[in-house]
C-alpha cells in the first residue's frame, strides 16, 4: 500500500479547517491542520511535506503576505502550493497563480475533481478513469494546428496528439463536442506534459494538458463519458 502523502493546510476558520481535514483524510492525505503562514512554517519544521493547502479567502493583503512568508521559507518555497477561493473569480485567480500558486480550486470544492488535482500536483496515481477516443479538439491560440486530436481524456485533462507540442505551463483554450454529445464546450487548460516524437520509443507524440478552467456542468459531462 502507498504511503499517505502529508499536506499542510492554511485556514483561518476554524470550522472550514476541520472540513478540510475530514475531505482530505478521506481521499487518503495525511492533513496538518494550522491557522495561518507563520504556524504552518513552524509545525513544518522537520516534516517533509508533499502539498500546500492555503484557503485564498482573505483580505488581499493578507493573503499576499501569507504567499510570501511560504515562498521566502526554504524548506516550503518548492512545495506545491494550492489555493482555495470562494466562487468563480477570474481576477484573484489569475493573481494568485502569478504569484505562484501551483492550482487555484473554486469553493465549495467538487471532491472528485480535488482529488484528481492533488494526484496530479504530488504524482500519486491517477485517481479518475481515463477513456480512449479520437476526438477532435479546436485550439484557440499557439499552434499552427488549429485543429488537434485527442487521444485520450478524463475529467481532470486530456491529451492532444501533435509533433509540435507546446511548452510545458502554457495555457491552452480547447473547443470540443464529446462523442454522442449535442453541446459544444469550451474548458482553459495547462500543458503539463510534453512527448516529442522520437522522445521515448512507445510514446505517442503531444502533449498532456490539465483543465484548470472548466465549469460544473462540462465537468459533469465528462465524467459521465468517462465512467
């Protein structure tokens, strides 16, 4: 059996705190529970850890320094770092992850989706099934490719085939109907994983993307696809 990996939550509330707390040991992470920046960097001390759990919703100046004091300690600047936030908010969002946030995830939090996030950012196994398909996938901007297939997907990313992947964190538009669906969508992915032809000698060559803007609702179609 894997051994659990150890997160360190950041929130201020006490009762979301211990929400937390239930979620996280329930999809098997060993969480430590602390009030804010400076009491997490010092119940972290000696303790290897694998993810930053930081609840986003506070002032913005708070928020901001709670960031720094994390990324100035050592021992913590590398760990990645997700936060949470109330709603879609497409301003602290995008500030958050230019201030380096690895994730940044919408309350009240889609369990399903959480864990596949957190898999993904502490390289635990996929936790979501994974269909095989030929797809074909619209690309809004990057490529001189504007149209992609997509080999395989689930509801955490999917991947595109394509000798000319793009950069690994790049952010990509996708467009796509699923097989036997009516509605076209749209989802914000990151690239993540990049197989250039000729890389590895069984790898198909493209790019792994994750989807870090989805809404409920697509999200829901695609895990009815998949499972």
């Amino acid at each position: 059996m894997p051994l659990k990996k150890n997160v360190l939550v950041i929130c201020y509330s006490d009762a979301s705190r211990a929400y937390l707390g239930v979620i996280l040991d329930r999809i098997k992470y060993v969480p430590t529970l602390t009030k804010n920046a400076s009491e997490g960097i010092r119940r972290s001390q000696n303790r290897p850890l694998d993810l930053i759990v930081l609840d986003g919703d506070l002032e913005e100046a708070e928020l901001f320094s709670s960031l720094e004091l994390l990324q100035a300690e050592p021992s913590l600047s590398t760990v990645p770092l997700v936060a949470l936030i109330m709603g879609d908010n497409p301003r602290r969002k995008a500030s958050l992850l230019s201030r380096g946030c690895s994730e940044v995830l919408t309350k009240p939090l889609d369990i399903f989706l959480l864990k596949s996030r957190l898999a993904a950012l502490t390289g635990g196994q996929r936790n979501s099934p994974r269909m095989s398909l030929q797809m074909e996938v619209e690309i809004g901007e990057g490529l001189r490719e504007r149209v992609l297939t997509c080999t395989n997907i689930s509801e955490g990313g999917m991947f595109l085939r394509t000798r000319r992947p793009l950069p690994k964190k790049t952010p990509v538009r996708l467009h796509f109907t699923l097989p036997y669906g009516t509605m076209r969508v749209g989802v914000v992915s990151e690239v993540v994983h990049v197989a250039s032809l000729g890389m590895e000698a069984q790898a198909e060559p493209g790019m792994g993307l994750r989807f870090v803007e989805i809404s409920a609702g697509v999200l829901e179609e695609i895990r009815k696809f998949v499972r």
